[in-house]
C-alpha cells in the first residue's frame, strides 16, 4: 500500500515539476524559491559563490526559452521523465527527490546536474546513444552527484580556495619576491587538489550512480557501453578534407577558387621554440579518463567490460533518436555554428553520404555568412585561422572561408538554395 501510495505521489508531482518547467515566468519563480530556501552557508564568501551558480543557472534558463533551446516537445520530456522515474522508485530508500530538467538544443552528448534537483541534459545524448538504457545510465550518474550534494561541496571548496588566497596575497610584501613564487607554487597545488576532488566526485557519482541504475534493473553492461561511445566521442577520427572536395562543391556554382585559400602556412615567429607550461594539464582535469571510470565500476561490481548481449532499443526511443539526427543541422543553426557546421557538411558529401538535406543545409550556412559579411559580423560564426593549431585542416577550411568574398558567399549560397528547390 505505502509503495502505490508513493508511487502515485511520484506520478503527481513529475507532472508538476514538469508544468513548472514550460514557462520562463514559472522557472524562473521556482528557480529563485529553492535558491532562498538553501542559503545558509557558513560564511559570505560561499554565499556569495552559492549565488552567483544561481544566476548563472538563472541567466541559462532565461536564455534557453528567450532563444527557443530547450525542448518542450512532450515526446522527450515524457520520455526523460519516466526515466527519472524509473530509478526513483526502484531507489526509495535512498529517498530520490523530483527532478527539474531542461533538455537543450545541442549536440554535444552530455548532461550536467547543478544540483538542488536541476538538470541540464543536451539533445546530442540522443544522437550518441543506441538505446533508452545508455540515457538511464548518464541520468544515473548525474542523479547520483545530485545525491551526494557534489554542488555545495564544490561551493564550499572554492570558499577555502579563495579564503586562502586572500590570505596569501596580503601576507605578500613586493620585495618577498621568493616568497611570491612560493606562493604562486601553493596556489596551483590547491588547484591540483580542487581538481582531484572534483575527479573523485566523478568515481563517487559513477559508483552510486551504477547502483542506481542496476537497481532499476537495467542491463549493467548498458552503463559501461555508455562510457565507451562517450570515449569514442572524445577521440573520434580527425576530419581530412581534400583539395578537390573544396573544387567540386564549387566549381559547379562558378567560383573560381584560389589554391593559396586551401595553403597554410605556419608563422616562422616561433618556429622551433617550444614552451612549457608551468600547470601540468593531467593535474587539472575535473574527470578522470574514461577509462580508470570503466575499469572502476567493472572491478567494483564484478560487470563484464565487455558488451556480450543485444539490447534492442524501444520503438519510442528510435522515434525520438531519429528526431535528432535529422535536426543535426539545424540545431547547430540554432546555436550559430554555421562555420563548423559548414566544416561537416563538406566531409559528409566528401564521404557521399545518403543524407537528402545536405545542399538545403550548404545554402542556409552560405546565405547566412552572407548575411553576416555584410554586417560585418563574420567572426561571430567562423572563427580566424590560427596557422600554428595542431588541427591543420579545421583551420586551413577557415583559411579558405575567410578568403570567399563577399559576392562568393552570396553565389553559393543562392546556388545550392536554388539547387534544393529543383
């Protein structure tokens, strides 16, 4: 009796949260109700931090409905919400409060929990995962650093961190220059040590989080299948564009293209330095590799690392997945990345694919470059060349649209709209 009586109360109260969440008027008076009722921190400086995370998380929210990048497409909500559901009632004792969540208009496969039961998760966890269960598994684990109380721990942390630098900057006297470097070596040893923190937050937040998930009896190798294509997606293959793909995307429209556009020269300034950073980059990074994070929880729970079974995924999930693959394009509209848009669009009729949307796509991207040369505004969608990057072809692609003059921009453009509507 009492497990249905929770039960119904969970179902009420997702559909609440979730009507409190289709207007900026409401989640934004909600979003300022549970940030009053959390305020007593110990000291100034952690309020201070504690409120300035909420504006942030205010201006993100405002931003997301002013600029129409959160889904308010039932289909999804309804879809993340009976996750959330699911492994709330199959974790009672662990007394799992009601989630608020946005799913964003990116496709970038991640999610991020602020904590005080907010949720920010991105449209590209669609795209990356093959079924419902690798989406339970990301929720998992941001549900678990929700648990675990990882935001106010960090607020506290960066109160110390802060509390102690102050304390050494007035303790400074300009000609204790030996001391000043002493201290500069303390302040990046916090660093490291803020960041090793923030790394075992991640293994807690994976520990519970697979306990969560397992206890909703979802397949276990499901979790560690999410990892692996997250680490896939960090190091996926680097993109090659050959020179005659830039010649036959263009020939056809009448540019005449420049072979200096597609040649970038490295700056002799700094040839044969080299430079040594005094951060050690590793010591820095809030998440530990991906893989320490599978062997953890394979070791741990005694899961096979290895993916053995065929989960097929639901009828709705493949709905909602196609959804996004063929919003691709247009959600990297919506974000503004035309150039980098552009950049993927070129590989992918390099590569022939099957996609019917690819010139509709070249002509939106090349009018609105257009557009944005004519306001002087092209550097706010494609970013300057920089020679000396390691990625030599992203930045010899921009090499190139910044040499597109003005009227080019305008021809292509025109020409692949044209060329959709026939």
């Amino acid at each position: 009796m009492k497990k249905a009586l929770l039960f119904t109360l969970l179902i009420i109260f997702s559909t609440i949260s979730f009507a409190q969440n289709t207007s900026k008027e409401n989640s934004l008076k909600d979003l300022k109700l549970i940030q009053n009722k959390h305020r007593n921190f110990d000291n100034k400086i952690e309020r201070e931090i504690y409120d300035r995370n909420f504006k942030s998380l205010e201006y993100s929210i405002e931003k997301g409905f002013t600029k129409d990048q959160f889904i308010v497409d039932k289909n999804f909500t309804n879809f993340i919400q009976k996750i959330f559901s699911e492994i709330t009632r199959a974790n009672i004792s662990y007394q799992l409060n009601n989630p608020n969540f946005f799913i964003v208009k990116n496709n970038i496969p991640n999610a991020s929990s602020f904590g005080f039961d907010y949720y920010m998760l991105y449209y590209g966890l669609f795209n990356l995962a093959e079924n419902e269960y690798q989406i339970a598994a990301v929720l998992g684990h941001e549900m678990a650093h929700n648990y675990l109380n990882h935001s106010i721990e960090e607020i506290k942390q960066e109160a110390s961190f802060l509390i102690d630098f102050k304390k050494e900057i007035k303790s400074i006297k300009k000609q204790e220059f030996i001391r000043l470097i002493k201290s500069q070596d303390e302040i990046i040893q916090k660093k490291y040590d803020l960041a090793n923190q923030s790394r075992i937050k991640e293994i807690a937040a994976d520990s519970l989080g697979f306990v969560f998930y397992s206890n909703a009896n979802f397949p276990k190798s499901e979790y560690l299948e999410m990892l692996n294509r997250l680490d896939q997606y960090n190091t996926k293959n680097t993109i090659i564009l050959k020179d005659s793909t830039y010649y036959n995307l263009f020939s056809s429209a009448g540019i005449s293209i420049n072979p200096k556009w597609l040649k970038l020269e490295k700056e002799e300034l700094f040839a044969g330095l080299t430079f040594t950073e005094h951060v050690d980059q590793d010591s820095v990074k809030t998440h530990p590799n991906t893989n320490e994070r599978k062997q953890w929880i394979a070791k741990k729970f005694k899961v096979e690392n290895i993916k053995t079974d065929v989960v097929k995924p639901s009828v709705e999930f493949i709905q909602l997945k196609n959804k996004v693959v063929e919003d691709f394009y247009n959600t990297m509209f919506l974000n503004d990345s035309f150039g980098d848009a552009l950049y993927l669009l070129f590989n992918e009729k390099q590569n022939k694919s099957e996609r019917n949307d690819l010139d509709k796509n070249i002509g939106i991207a090349f009018t609105k470059l257009h557009e944005a040369r004519l306001k002087h505004e092209f550097n706010k969608y494609v970013t300057i060349a920089d020679a000396n990057d390691e990625d030599a072809d992203y930045h010899k692609f921009l090499n190139f649209l910044w040499n597109l003059s003005t009227n080019d921009l305008k021809i292509i453009g025109e020409y692949y709209t044209k060329k959709t509507a026939e």
